[in-house]
C-alpha cells in the first residue's frame, strides 16, 4: 500500500471486505527470482476468519482478492521491468 502512503484511497462498500482480507495479507506474498508470484492462498480462510468476515463470504472475496492480486502482479512487474 506504499503508493498510497499519505492519500485517500475510495473503497466502495461492497468492496470493502475483500479490501481488508487484501490489506491483512500483504505479508502472505510468495516470491520467486523475479519477485512476487502470487499469494499463500493457504493461509487465506484463516485470514477470512481473524478479519471477522462469515464464512458465507469466502466464495465472493476469494473471486475479488484474485483480481486485486493479479493488478497487484502486473504493477509489480511493470516496475521491475521499468528498473
């Protein structure tokens, strides 16, 4: 969330749980040799669970948290490659 540092940032409320399942796992990142490939969907349902989300939800943030991490990879590697 560094780009934002110090800006607001709009979040919809229909988006705002998988925001906070998304925020929440920015230490969930896997890496490779050329940076970041995905999250730990391991540790996914229990983060569902600690941000107090029912379960009943885990489908629909599941499908949101992997358009944010795909953007998320392709800004990631738009960077790497402007290096």
């Amino acid at each position: 969330m560094g780009d934002l540092t110090g800006q607001d940032c709009e979040v919809w409320p229909d988006n705002w749980p998988a925001f906070i399942v998304f925020e929440a796992m920015y230490t969930q990142w896997r890496g490779g040799a050329c940076g970041a490939t995905g999250l730990d969907y391991g540790v996914l349902p229990s983060v569902i669970r600690m941000c107090g989300l029912p379960a009943g939800s885990r489908q629909s943030i599941f499908s949101d948290i992997r358009q944010m991490e795909a953007e998320a990879l392709a800004v990631m590697a738009e960077q790497r490659d402007n290096k």
